[in-house]
C-alpha cells in the first residue's frame, strides 16, 4: 500500500498465477491508484514492491491506453489470451500482458 497525510493512496497485489494456462508463476493480481496520484511514481515503487523485475504477468482491461503503457514500459507485452471480465457488472475485455 502506499500512503500519504490523508491515509492509503493506492495498493498493489501479487502472488503465483491464478490460472490453468498461466504463462509464468507469478501475476500481477492488482494495482490501484486514483487519478490524483496517477504520475506521481506511486504506481512504479508498488509494482516493483510486489514483483520487482521478477517474469510475471498480468490482465488488464482491453481499451486502458494508460495503464497498458505503463506496464509495457516494464517490459510487459500482450501475448494474445483474452477473456472477459464484469467490471461493476458491465462485461469487459480483458487482455493478458506477459514479462518473461
């Protein structure tokens, strides 16, 4: 997690892949951060907080320009596996983005 004045700003989460067809061991379950603290480095010290420069990969919504270009600034690239994923009950795409 990380924190400012006004408590937790954002959060990051990982552990060994959750899927059948995992590509490597680790994933990359989750980071958080809200528009105000987007840019800031927080999003960079969570990630290397929780898989560092480790191979691992990750699901991100099809369509999240910003987020999707961060991760492939850390070497994460799509390697063709979606699925789709209910986000507050919409149905969304979600893509997977590998770092070996």
């Amino acid at each position: 997690m990380a924190e400012d004045a006004g408590g937790i700003v954002a959060w990051a989460s990982g552990g060994p892949g959750r899927d059948d067809d995992a590509p490597v061991d680790r994933e990359l379950e989750g980071i958080y951060s809200p528009a105000r603290v987007h840019g800031s480095g927080v999003g960079q010290l969570l990630l290397d907080a929780v898989i560092a420069d480790s191979p691992a990969y990750l699901w991100v919504l099809d369509g999240n320009a910003r987020a999707e270009a961060f991760y492939r600034r850390n070497g994460f690239r799509r390697d063709g596996a979606e699925r789709d994923h209910a986000v507050a009950g919409i149905p969304r795409t979600t893509v997977r983005m590998v770092r070996s």
